[in-house]
C-alpha cells in the first residue's frame, strides 16, 4: 500500500542487467529488499513445466511474481 497512503513513499527499483540467480528484478523499501523473478502464465493450465531458480531460495527476500492473464482480453482470468 506505498501509493494508497497520505503521503506516497519512494521505493527503489533496480532492473538486473544479467539475470543473476533467476532475479529479474530488486525492488527496496526502507530496509526490506525483495529479490524478484517475474513469469507470466497466458491461459489457465500448461503443459510446460516452468522453472524457478533455486538460488533464489538463498537470497533474503527471494519471491516469485507470478502474472497470469487472458491471452485474448489481456485481462485477469477469472479462475487461475
């Protein structure tokens, strides 16, 4: 809730420039930092296995963002 507040409040976004331990993404708040990798998912199910890095697990504040939306509508499905 960084922009919901009073008063909005900065977060850093640093973009990783190789794709180090499968961390697209480090995002800091104060003194929280979450290392982020990004997947998308265009229908409901898949046949694909999809990878996540296990390095991630090492790293402090390692998480998965994980988008899934409507190929046709590009909209959030209803069911996941």
């Amino acid at each position: 809730m960084l922009l919901a507040g009073e008063q909005p409040e900065l977060v850093s976004v640093l973009k990783a420039e190789v794709d180090d331990a499968g961390v697209d993404l480090v995002m800091m708040f104060h003194s929280i930092t979450r290392h982020i990798q990004m997947k998308t998912l265009a229908k409901r199910t898949t046949n694909n296995a999809y990878a996540i890095a296990e390095s991630l697990s090492d790293l402090p504040g390692g998480c998965v963002l994980w988008m899934c939306y409507e190929r046709e509508s590009m909209t959030r499905p209803d069911i996941i």
